[in-house]
C-alpha cells in the first residue's frame, strides 16, 4: 500500500491568520481523493482543531511554525500536524474530552472540545509529544458508494493495464 | 491581508438585537466576533437573536464563544436564540452538544413569548 503514497507537504505561521490555508490546501487533496463533501468538511473541522491548539499552546505568543504533511494513500488521507514548541498536555484534554450535554450548563467548560471533536469526525487520532506535538489524523476512504465507486474501479483498471 | 472570512452584522430593534454572522467563525475571527457581541450580551431587556444562515464554517473555537454567551444570558434570564443553522453546523452542535442547550433556552423562550 505504502508504495503508492503520495504526499504534499505545507509549512505555515503558527498563526490564527494562516489556518484557513491548512483547510484551502486539505479541501484541494481530498476532493482530488474523491473524499465526499461531509468527509471534506469533518475534515476540515479536525486539521483546523490541531492547529488551533498549535496556535494556543506551542510557543507561549512567540513565533513558530505549524508543519502539515499530507499523506495520500489508496485507502486513507493522513494528516499530520507537528509543531516544535513545547507540548500541549493531550493527556488532560483527553479526560475533559466528551460532548456538552452530560453536565449543567453552568458547569460545561469547553476545554476539551477540539481533541473530542478530533476523534468525532476522524477515523483515527494519535497523538506524540517529544520534541513538540505531532497530531496524526486519519480518514478512511470508504470506496463503493455512490458515484466515488466508478472512479475507483476505472482508476485502478487503468493501473492494472499499464 | 485585510480580505476579511467574516463578517457580523448587528440590526437593533425595539424588542432584539438581530445579529447575522457570514464566513468562517475560526480562531482568527473570535476577536472580532467577541468585540461585536459582548455590548449586545449584557442588554437583558433585550432578545439576542444570532442568524446562522451564512455561516460556513465553524469549530470549537466558535462553539465555545456559543456557550459562553449561553452561560451569560441564562444568568441573566434573559433569551438567546440562534436561528437558521445551516445543516453541516447543526450537526457540530448536535456532536458536540451543544444543541441540548440552545433548545433548553427556545423553549424558555416560547415560555416568555407567550406570556407577553
């Protein structure tokens, strides 16, 4: 499987400013994937949820980057996003990591949201600290549906003759 | 660098404030989104209503703003509303649960309409 990925890479300030070019960039790789709108947009969603805790916690307001690299395989985009600062504790968001509607509203705190948002609408999260954070996300292409599937079948027939 | 991804629109009346939000409601629009509508949280006499019809995006960054307005008002006793959610954030509120809250503050809301 490894053989046939294909991966792009894109370095960007660890800046709010710049996010919106992590989902422009994502948007391109998998609507060229034949990835659906909603898998776009879930997406979308989980790559910008890492890179806003980048934003927030990696270099205390100092300067730094957000590294993405896109791995395009047959079955699955992975996305990983790494910065060199000092570690988010993932371990502590993982514990607040759950939707709203368990507790009271007066006693909802929102921290949390974006890591349970993150393994909402991906397939699979990983998550390294040592030298800076490094967030995998997964998303499996889920083949057979819908107009997707002939794409599929002539692309690999197409392989399959040269 | 100032091609803006967001934009709010605040139209007062004599009974609400009506406030539009366009664009993408990310990290980088929650300043101007927090500025724009923390004079409006605090008028209790007021219903704040928040049309949702042209929001394309939004994350937990945005969702979080959303209940913290949330908390705010329902100290208060005063409504907050959201109107016209487009389906893809519906269904982050649904995700994250915050939808449970917002139709806890329309039924109060009915509530309050009907008395008047």
């Amino acid at each position: 499987m490894k053989e046939h990925e294909t991966v792009v890479q894109l370095s960007i300030p660890a800046d709010a400013q710049f996010i919106d070019i992590a989902r422009l960039t994502l948007y391109g790789l998998a609507a060229k994937m034949g990835f659906s709108y909603e898998e776009i947009e879930d997406m979308k969603v989980a790559v910008s949820e890492a890179c806003n805790n980048a934003v927030l916690h990696a270099y205390n307001g100092k300067k730094g980057m957000i590294h993405l690299r896109f791995e395009m395989n047959a079955h699955s985009l992975v996305i990983v996003i790494k910065d060199e600062g000092k570690g988010f504790n993932y371990k502590q968001a993982a514990k607040q990591a759950a939707p709203l509607s368990a507790k009271p509203l007066e006693d909802v705190k929102v921290g949390g949201l974006g890591l349970f948002l993150m393994e909402a609408l991906m397939d699979d999260v990983s998550v390294t600290t040592t030298s800076g954070t490094e967030v995998r996300l997964t998303k499996i292409r889920h083949q057979g549906e819908g107009e997707h599937a002939h794409e599929c079948i002539s692309s690999s027939s197409v392989q399959e003759q040269a | 660098m100032d091609r803006r991804r967001f934009h709010i629109v605040h139209d007062e009346q004599p009974d609400r404030h009506l406030v539009y939000i366009k664009g993408e409601l990310d990290l980088a629009a929650a300043e101007q989104f927090r500025r724009a509508v923390e004079p409006l949280v605090d008028d209790a006499a007021k219903l704040l209503v928040i049309r949702l019809d042209e929001l394309t995006y939004i994350d937990s960054t945005g969702i979080g703003m959303f209940v913290a307005l949330l908390k705010t008002r329902k100290k208060q006793g005063a409504p907050f509303i959201i109107e016209n959610v487009p389906p893809k954030v519906q269904r982050l509120f649904d995700l994250t649960g915050v939808s449970y809250f917002f139709s806890e503050t329309n039924d109060i809301t009915e509530r309050v309409g009907g008395q008047s």
